[in-house]
C-alpha cells in the first residue's frame, strides 16, 4: 500500500510542478516576435511585458470614462472587471505573439496558464470581441450565459447595450 501511496504524490506533485511552470514562447507562435514574463503593468486590454506595451488583438475593454451599474445599485467603472481578470489571469506569467506594429504600439496575442488571454477575458463577459475577430463565438457564449457585463442586471454603456441586443436577436 505504500509504494501505491508514494506513487500517488509523486505523480500529483508532478502535474502541480508542470501547471506552475513559467509560460514562455514557443516554436508554433503565431507572429514573427515574442516577449515573456511577468507582467509589469495592465490595464484591460493591453499589458506591459520586459517594458514592451502590447495590446490585445481581437478584444475590446470599456475605458475608465464608460460607466456601468447593476440595477439598484450605484454607477461603477465598466472596465474594472476587465482590469482585475486580466490582473488574476497574468499574475502566472504571460507570453506575448507581437503580430503587428501600429505606430509605436504593439499588437498581439498572448497567452496565459489558462489559454488564451483574449479568448479568457471575453469568454468571461469582460471584454467584446471586435468585428470579425476570432473571439466571436466566445463572446454569442458570454451574452447567452449572461456572464460578466452580460449579466442581465447590468446597464451597459449604449454601444455595448447594442451589442447585448444584437446578440440576444442571433439566439
């Protein structure tokens, strides 16, 4: 029974090993560059990594000045919950696919543990995902789930509250 006992550990300290390694680069990116580590600063769509800002392809975040509430309840800033799931999902580590340059931003796809960080935020109703991206899908599951700024409680700034109404006609 013991050796059965010490077998199980090691096997569970091992998964636990390999879900905490660092997310770095590899050979299979999508772009022509790659930055990695941890994240220095975020904001809810874009984020410093090794002092390059780079901001998510594929993704919008409300900005600071859009306000939101939940029925009964006082006006909050919209992209609050953008900035503290970006924040819980890059506190691992990130790396970033820099696909594009646009001026003297950045542009890419990054990924965290947990997948892709721009599939994570919309997914999570956090984030829209912009006109023919790749997220699309993932945002018709964040509206039907009525997840994050989904959420039928919540009073979304007009042009995401047309986006809402856009994608409750498509169910």
């Amino acid at each position: 029974m013991q050796p059965l006992l010490a077998l199980f550990i090691l096997i569970a300290l091992a998964g636990t090993a390999a879900q905490a390694a660092p997310v770095r680069c590899g050979d299979d990116g999508e772009g022509g560059a790659c930055v990695w580590g941890r994240a220095e600063g975020h904001d809810g769509a874009s984020l410093q990594v090794r002092g390059l800002r780079v901001t998510l392809l594929g993704v919008t975040v409300p900005s600071r000045r859009d306000l939101c509430a939940h029925k009964g309840k006082d006006a909050f800033d919209c992209g609050r919950p953008a900035r503290k799931r970006m924040g819980e999902l890059v506190a691992k580590g990130v790396a970033c696919d820099i696909l594009d340059v646009a001026g003297d931003r950045l542009l890419g796809r990054c990924r965290v543990a947990e997948g892709d960080l721009g599939r994570l935020l919309v997914a999570a109703g956090t984030a829209r995902a912009a006109k023919d991206g790749p997220y699309e899908a993932d945002q018709a599951a964040a509206i039907a789930g009525q997840r994050g700024l989904w959420h039928p409680d919540t009073v979304l700034p007009r042009d995401w509250d047309a986006v809402r109404r856009k994608g409750d006609k498509t169910e």
